[in-house]
C-alpha cells in the first residue's frame, strides 16, 4: 500500500474548485485512492462530497493511501495537486 502525508497548499483549503480537480485527477488514475485529515476519518478521494466534508483548510496535513498497482505514481500526481495554490 502507498502512502503519502501531504500539507495542502491552496490559501483557502480544499474548496470547491481545488477539491473538483483533485477528485477528477482521482478519477482519471483510476486507482481507489483514500484520503483523510492525518489522525481523522478516511474518505473516498474519489468523492466530491466526501472530500469537501472533511473541511481541509490551508496548512492542513492530510494522508493519502492507495493499494493499485502504479499506486506511487498515482500519489506523487495528487501530491502536486494539493500543494499547489490554486488560490493564488
């Protein structure tokens, strides 16, 4: 199983837009990816409402877990994607 800690980098968290293109990065790997605030409940990153119920805010540290096969890969792509600013 991979798994990546991951501080999230958009000023205002993980709202809609940034939570849309992650969800859809997810479902474009088309790996079972998921996520959760580091020491709380996991969620399907596949899932817009899954995620955005998590209320991740700027700074927060996150885990990302995946068993597929190209499951490193898979993460290191998402990575990007949540420490990018999509605020900025």
């Amino acid at each position: 199983m991979a798994e990546r800690i991951i501080t999230v980098g958009s000023t205002h968290g993980l709202h809609a837009r940034p939570a849309k293109l992650f969800v859809e990065a997810v479902g474009a790997s088309g790996a079972k990816v998921s996520l959760a605030k580091e020491g709380g409940r996991s969620v399907d990153a596949g899932s817009i409402l899954g995620v955005i119920s998590l209320g991740i805010d700027h700074g927060d540290k996150i885990v990302l877990t995946t068993d597929a096969p190209n499951g490193e890969a898979v993460l290191d792509d998402l990575a990007v994607i949540l420490t990018t600013d999509h605020d900025a």
